[in-house]
C-alpha cells in the first residue's frame, strides 16, 4: 500500500512564501515559480498553495499567438538557454512590452 502525499507541505519559510507570492501576483506560472525555486517543490504544489492562500490565475486567459516555425525555433532555444519555457519567455517578454508602454519601441510602423 502506497503512503498517500500531505495536502500541503510543512511550514514553508517566510521568504519561500514571500516569493511564491510575488511571482505568482507577476503571472508566472506554477511551472515557472517550481523552476525558479529550484528547491524540489512540484507546480501542483504550488497551486495547492496559491488555492490555500486564496491567490488564483483565474484572471489570466491563454492568447494564442501563430509564429513562423523558425522564429518558434529562436524563441524556444534563448529560453533554453535561460532556463526558461518558451511560452513563460514568451509571456514575459509580452508582459514588459504592456507594463513599459513599448509598443512604439518594439514595432517600427
């Protein structure tokens, strides 16, 4: 018989929660704080505790976006090579361009 998991782990210290909360209250996902943590904490994990604490991404809407397969590929390799996602790359890079104002800065038309 197999031992079931907690439904939430022991107390986390403050500056785990502090920046669980942080990066979720920016839009990263459960993925992208697990991966930012690096410490052995799973993405559900996480949303369990987003859930327990009463913060959710139920405001954030997935956008799809077609790209040329060799601008995907582009994307997809800097994220590697910053230990990211495409997508949470992706994300990030739309999110400064909103937050900054960059429009004008980003599309010369």
């Amino acid at each position: 018989m197999t031992e079931a998991h907690p439904p939430f782990p022991d107390r986390w210290p403050n500056e785990k929660v502090a920046r669980v909360v942080e990066l979720a209250l920016k839009g990263a996902t459960a993925g992208s704080i697990a991966k930012d943590l690096a410490d052995g904490t799973t993405p559900a994990t996480i949303r369990r505790m987003l859930k327990h604490w009463g913060i959710t991404d139920r405001h954030t809407v997935p956008v799809p976006v077609e790209l040329h397969s060799g601008h995907r590929q582009k994307l997809f390799a800097k994220a590697r090579s910053m230990g990211l996602e495409g997508d949470e790359l992706a994300r990030r890079l739309i999110m400064i361009i909103i937050n900054e104002q960059m429009y004008e800065a980003v599309i010369d038309e």
